[in-house]
C-alpha cells in the first residue's frame, strides 16, 4: 500500500486573475513558499515567506502552469492558465 490514507488539506488561498494575461495575485495567510512549475514540472518562479505574492507572467507563453504553495507545512496546488 502506497497511500494508506488521504488527508484534506484546506487552506484559504485567493489566487486571480485566473485565466491571466500579465500577473497573478496570490494571497495565503501564513504562506512559506509559493512555486510556480511548467507542465513539464520546471520551476519557472519560487519567492519565501509573503501573504501576498504577484507574478508577472508577461515572461511565460501561453498555457497550463502549476502553483504550489506551502503553509504550515502542507503543499497546495493550483492550475494557472496563462492567455
């Protein structure tokens, strides 16, 4: 057994816009870490420890990208699509 059990992790987490163009806002409280990850599982962004965190995705192509941010030692993700 791999996975004995799956534990629900509930953050209160705002992330927009979402579909975005030029940035995205994200706002956790007690945030560490946000990451942002390609879908070939490249990290294209990674900043510590901020509640509040915009990242310019004027630098990124169009597509599926993949946030993770950890609080309190748990991991959320999050699909991002950039326009």
């Amino acid at each position: 057994v791999l996975i004995d059990a799956v534990e629900e992790i509930s953050i209160n987490v705002n992330i927009s816009p979402n579909p975005a163009e030029s940035f995205v806002n994200i706002v956790v409280e007690d945030m560490d870490l946000v990451e942002l990850y390609d879908v070939f599982g490249k990290r294209l962004y990674s900043e510590e420890g901020n509640d509040k965190v915009q990242i310019d995705m004027n630098a990124y192509s169009s597509g599926v990208y993949l946030l993770r941010i950890c609080s309190e030692g748990k991991s959320y993700f999050e699909k991002i699509i950039k326009r």
